[in-house]
C-alpha cells in the first residue's frame, strides 16, 4: 500500500514539473508568435502604404543598419518573402503548441487512468 502511495506521489511530482515547464513552453511560443504577426502586421502597412507608388519612385530598403536604394517592384517583392516567412512560422509556431498542449493532456489522462486501477485494485483488495 506505501509503495502504491509513492508511486502515486512520484507520478503526481513528475506531471506538476512536467506541466509548469510545459506552459512556460507555451507561453513563449505564444510570446514569439506575437511578436511574427506584429512584424507581418507591419509588412503588411508598408505595403499597403506604398501601394500607390509609381514604379520610378525612388525607395530604400532597410537592410541591417543601412539602407539600400532599390525600385519599387524589388521592395513589393521583398515584402511579400517576408510576410510568407512570418506565416510559415506562426504555422509552425500554432503546431508546436497544439503538440505541447496535446502531449500535456495525454500525460493527464495517462495519469488519472494510473489513479483509476490503484482504485481498483484497491478495491478489490477488500
């Protein structure tokens, strides 16, 4: 009966660390995933806002600390790579944490099919 309860009590330990550690996971994966769409958010006003530029407009594309001239179809160009680069991590980010949630609850359940056969073998035992 002691050595049900430690088991128990070791499971019940694990579950509590595995769990704080995993919504520290997701919260910095919902951290970054802010941080991706406010940097798409932003692609996306430039690009609205130089919309209804001519194509001899001179314009500078921001690379590091310097800027580069460039013309306006290259600067659109480079916008949209951006703004697919910021969707295909926010797509990657939203799987991890659907896993992270996933493995979570499985580790739940896993443990609360544990507390069900100890209520039952003990149970049966009287």
């Amino acid at each position: 009966m002691a050595q049900m309860d430690m088991e128990l009590k070791k499971a019940f330990t694990e579950m509590q660390i595995n769990k704080l550690e995993t919504t520290k996971k997701i919260n910095m994966i919902d951290m970054k995933c802010d941080m991706v769409k406010t940097g798409k958010h932003k692609y996306q006003l430039t690009e609205k806002g130089t919309s209804d530029l001519s194509d001899d407009t001179r314009v500078y594309l921001s690379v590091g600390r310097m800027f580069l001239l460039t013309d306006v179809q290259n600067m659109r160009d480079e916008l949209k790579v951006k703004k697919e680069k910021c969707d295909n991590a926010i797509e990657l980010l939203e799987k991890k944490k659907e896993f992270l949630q996933k493995s979570l609850k499985d580790q739940e359940d896993g443990l609360r099919e544990l507390v069900q056969q100890r209520k039952a073998t003990d149970s049966s035992a009287k």
